[in-house]
C-alpha cells in the first residue's frame, strides 16, 4: 500500500586531504557542501523492498526530474528520471565499488567510480526513520569526494 511520507533529504560533500603526521599522513575530511531538502514522497514496499519516490526540488537545479529509491537486501538503488531519459541509475552496497552513469545538465553524460563504505538503514514497521549511506564518487585521476547521504522518512 502506498502512502504519503514527508522526506528530509541531506547530501554532503567532503574533500579528503592527506596531512603529515610523523612518519605517516592522516586522512582529514573538510566539508565542501551541503543541500538539504525538504519535500513530499510516497512511500511503498514490493517483494521484500522498500520505495520511496519524490520530485527533485529546484533549489538542486533538478527540476523536472523524479528520484526512485529502492532499499532491499543491505543496498540502495537511487534512479532518477528526466524528461527524455534516465539521468543516473546508482546501486550503494558497502564495500562493493561500482561504474555509475551520470547525466549533468548541458553536460555530456560521464561514468563515475563509486564505492559505498557504510549503509545504515532505521526504518520502522511503518518505514519511518532514517537511511544513511557514505561513499566515495570518483572520476577521472584529479576528481574524488566523500558523500554522505541522509533520508529521513517522516509521517505527512
């Protein structure tokens, strides 16, 4: 059965630099950016998954665009569609690296190195909680992040 969920959505970005410490360097992680996002979803469960499907809001410059979030057996599935196409199809498992395609506006479409450290799921009976997932996107040599994201799943 569907139902009407309100969603807290916050993605942040880090940077990892590599500081001298002795004879060795520490990871340090410096906070690039951060969104949050406030809005409505529907909220269902089908062969043992969980869904949650909500709007992009234009505060992300993602207008027009409808994300599907698929939790089931340790692992998320994040797909967002366009007008045209399917702007980015990502699958989070900790400790698996995956190739994700990703489609920015303007912008040719680029592949992305993935790799999921850690996915914590709370959801209740009722799938109110929170899902948290950090992993790292990395493209090219030079472009490399941290990302931590949060879904909070609230009663409308």
């Amino acid at each position: 059965m569907k139902k009407n969920v309100n969603l807290r959505i916050t993605s942040t970005q880090y940077s990892e630099n590599l500081k001298p410490s002795g004879e060795a360097f520490l990871r340090e992680l410096e906070k690039e950016d951060s969104l949050e996002i406030v809005t409505e979803g529907t909220l269902y469960s089908k062969n043992n998954a969980t869904y949650i499907a909500y709007e992009e809001a234009e505060e992300s410059g993602l207008d027009d665009i409808r994300t599907l979030v698929k939790l089931k057996d340790g692992q998320i599935r994040i797909r967002r569609y366009g007008k045209n196409e399917d702007d980015m199809d990502m699958t989070l498992a900790p400790g698996i690296r995956s190739i994700t395609r990703y489609q920015v506006p303007m912008l040719p479409s680029m592949n992305l190195e993935v790799y999921t450290n850690k996915l914590t799921e709370d959801l209740d009976e009722e799938g109110y909680g929170k899902i948290s997932v950090e992993y790292k996107i990395r493209f090219d040599r030079f472009f490399s992040r941290r990302n931590v994201l949060e879904i909070e799943v609230m009663p409308s």
